[in-house]
C-alpha cells in the first residue's frame, strides 16, 4: 500500500458504531477480528455519541438537548465564528477536540494500543447529514443557510484533522470516513441542494486529510458524485444495494484506476438475515456485486487489491453475540480473498 494508490488488499474493517456501552470491550473486539481495526463509536453508552451529538461539541451557538441539536446567534455566536474561521484558515484544529465524553471509544482506542499499528481508520459525520440534523433558528437544517453549512464544513474539517492527527500517535497510516447517511436523500424535496454545493461541502472536508479519505454512504445515492470527488474510498451497503453502484460502470472503472478503492459492505448488520449467511455464502454475494467491473479493464485481482471488506452499516442495533459474529464474518471473508488473490 502507498499514499497515492488505496491498494488495501482486501483487509477487513468495519463502519464505526458498536452495541456496547464499555469501550474497553468494543476495543478489544474490534482488535480481535479486524486488520484494519477503527475506534468504535458508542451511542448506547451516552446521548453524546450519537453521531450528530458528536460532532456538534464546540459548533457556533450549538446546544443540545437529548439528541437534538439546535443553533441559534446567540450572544457569543459572532465571537465563536471569528475563532473558527481563524482556526481553519490558519489550519489550527486542536481547540477543535473531540472530548471523551463525546467519543470514549476513541480515547481508550488510542490509550489501549499496544504499539505502532500498520494502518488505523476512523470516522466523522459528513457535512450533508450533519447540516441536515442540526437546526437553526427557525427548524430548518443549517445546511440550507449558506453561511451555516459553509462554517460546518471547516469546523468538521477542523475536527477530522485533529482526529487524524490524534489516530496517527498510533500508526503513520489513517484511513477516516465521512459518514454520509443523508446523501440517500439527494434529488428528493427532503435534500434540496445543488449537487455543486454537495461537492464543495465535501471537498472542504476532505482537505483537512493527510491520508486517505473516504464516504460511507448505507443506501443507494447518485454515486456519480463521489465517484468524481476526491474521495480515496467510497463505502457502501453491498448486501442490499450492489444495483445501486452497478449502474455506475465507467464511472466506477474509472475511479479505480486513478487509484481509488471500494469499500465492499457485504455483510448485513440485520441480525436475522446475518444469521443465514457463511463465510461462502457471502462471498458468492461479493463476486456477484463485483462482476459488472470486472468484465473490460479492471481484473478481478486488481479489484480485489482496491477494495476493503465491511458490514453493510454500524451494528449499533445488534446484540454482544451478533456484532461480533459480523466482524467475524467480515474478517473471515477478508482473509478467504486474501488468501486467494493477494500475493
């Protein structure tokens, strides 16, 4: 693997939340299972790791109440928008920390590492379903204030690149996803933006990385989008949605070979369905969703070198027992391709 091609070989990882409420034990399961292992977000531990929750610490005029956030101009509003705007342009992001309450599972990941890890992966909530969460004045999300969702995207710059800089005390080599649940929802009445402020959002974001980037997206979504960002890795559900990107072939081609990777979510976080599936039956699934790109340019080796293995979502829903069957699962998979197609 380089920083200039996602060539991860296949290795297994996993979206970010976790059923637990003890982030020791997420750790230690997430170190158990995965290669590429991530911090594990908690949202049954606290209301303040709920993904939206945590990332509104620190925003201009946030306040929260339970899981909801609202932002109003209060009094210290123009103060707190002058140092966020002082902190991006002069790329100074750790006022912009992300505390332990908000996210334990990250300060115990980076505290329990027993040395220098080969490649770390960790996530944020995305500019487009952050602004749409987060309301302002008048109930309407920020993301529709020009001014609000301009300023969200350099303070989530500013808190992935601290989050960033804090993974890399463990490992040289990050990987951190934009969690973009939201962007199912483009083109509808419900996300009434243009695609040119989508792109802008996210590409303000993503230049806060220093290493790769990547968009978990769980459902189908206009793909040409991220398929032309700059964007490292785009993750997505291809248990329930392979349909959805396979209708993107040129595009998808094409984005492998500037050197970008997939990252395959291919094993379902609904713990009935997980219960029917193997470590065959799932790959069967995987070589089905893989075949449109592989019938031209790009050999099914080299995709497989540019690809990550992953559950379809976060397993936040699912019992001790079953969430760990999924990772299981997903390393399994990981390693039965790596075996084969990996040199």
């Amino acid at each position: 693997m380089t920083t200039t091609k996602a060539e991860f070989g296949c290795l297994s990882t996993a979206i970010g939340s976790m059923p637990h409420a003890d982030p020791v034990a997420a750790c230690a399961l997430v170190r158990k299972h995965l290669q590429l292992p991530h911090w594990p977000q908690l949202p049954k531990r606290s209301l303040l790791e709920n993904m939206y929750v945590q990332y509104s610490e620190g925003f201009p005029g946030a306040t929260v109440n339970g899981d909801k956030i609202s932002v109003s101009r209060e009094a210290h509003f123009d103060e707190q928008l002058e140092k966020l705007y002082y902190a991006d342009a002069e790329d100074k992001f750790n006022d912009y920390a992300t505390g332990t309450d908000y996210a334990a599972g990250l300060h115990t990941f980076v505290s329990s590492s027993s040395g220098q890890a080969s490649l770390v992966k960790g996530q944020i909530t995305g500019p487009i379903s952050q602004g749409l969460c987060a309301l302002d004045e008048s109930g309407r999300g920020i993301l529709y204030d020009d001014m609000l969702a301009e300023t969200l995207a350099k303070f989530l710059r500013l808190k992935a690149m601290w989050q960033e800089r804090y993974l890399r005390t463990i490992s040289a080599n990050t990987v951190i996803f934009f969690d973009e649940p939201y962007l199912t929802s483009l083109g509808s009445a419900f996300v009434a933006i243009p695609n040119e402020q989508v792109t802008s959002l996210l590409e303000t974001v993503f230049s806060g990385i220093e290493g790769f980037k990547g968009v978990h997206c769980c459902g189908s979504t206009d793909w040409s989008l991220l398929l032309a960002s700059s964007a490292d890795v785009i993750s997505f559900d291809a248990y329930n949605y392979a349909d959805s990107l396979s209708t993107y072939v040129s595009e998808v081609i094409a984005y492998l070979k500037r050197g970008s990777a997939i990252a395959w979510g291919i094993v379902p976080n609904d713990e009935e369905t997980l219960a029917k599936e193997s470590v065959a039956s799932l790959a069967d699934r995987l070589g089905e969703a893989m075949a449109p790109f592989t019938k031209d340019t790009i050999s099914y080796k080299q995709l497989i070198a540019q690809s990550l293995i992953t559950p379809s979502c976060g397993l936040p829903s699912l019992s001790f027992e079953a969430a760990e069957l999924a990772l299981s699962l997903t390393a399994d998979l990981a390693a039965r391709l790596r075996s084969k197609y990996v040199s």
